[in-house]
C-alpha cells in the first residue's frame, strides 16, 4: 500500500476542501493528483504534487483543497477535519445569464434570435 504507516488516506474529489483544526505536526503526502494548502496567519500557499509531502508547522486553522481526483497519505496523533465539497457556481449568475440564454444554443444545435 502506498500509504503504510500513515494514519490514514484521504481520497479526495476534485475542489474537495479539508479544513484541519490544531494539526501542528501533521504530514499531509501527496500519492496522486494535487493539493493546495493554506495556514491561518501565514501569507504562503502550499501546492503538493504527487509525490510531494509537508508537515504542517503552525497551529490555528489549516485548509487543503484538492486539484483534481487526489490521494493523501495523512500522519497525525489527533486533529480536528471537516471536509466540504465545492459546489460549482450557478453557469450563469446575473446579467451574464441574461446573455448566456439569449444566446443559448436551440434545440436544433443552432443559433435561434430571441425576438
């Protein structure tokens, strides 16, 4: 198993968000896709690929997001998680959703005039 003698695996949809509480010491591993990972009071982002690792130096809140279908190898005693998916964006909020459905494929495939 790629992930022997971590705690766990976490497999992750794609821009599924990991929200760790208190994990100061915590070894995210990185085995496929990628990660994106920010701290509470820290001005770096973290980005692991696959094969990449980081052990989190900072208490406070820590979010990690997947970029694509990842896996994550997780060493850790005792930490808070919570995990969301994200739901994607209404295709056409507002005045670009006016816009979008006027000029919205028809039923045909093609281009029809809204008047």
């Amino acid at each position: 198993m790629l992930c022997t003698g971590y705690t766990k695996v976490w497999e992750l949809a794609p821009n599924e968000l990991v929200r760790l509480d208190g994990a100061r010491g915590t070894t995210l591993r990185v085995t496929s896709g990628g990660l994106w990972i920010t701290l509470e009071k820290d001005k770096r982002d973290i980005v692991l690929s696959a094969g990449d690792s980081y052990t989190i130096d900072r208490g406070g809140l820590t979010l990690a997001e997947a970029q694509g279908a990842t896996t994550v190898c997780v060493l850790a005693h005792h930490v808070d998680e919570s995990r969301v998916v994200a739901k994607r964006p209404h295709r056409y909020p507002g005045i670009a959703g006016w816009l979008g459905s006027k000029f919205a494929p028809d039923d045909m495939g093609g281009y029809s005039p809204y008047y």
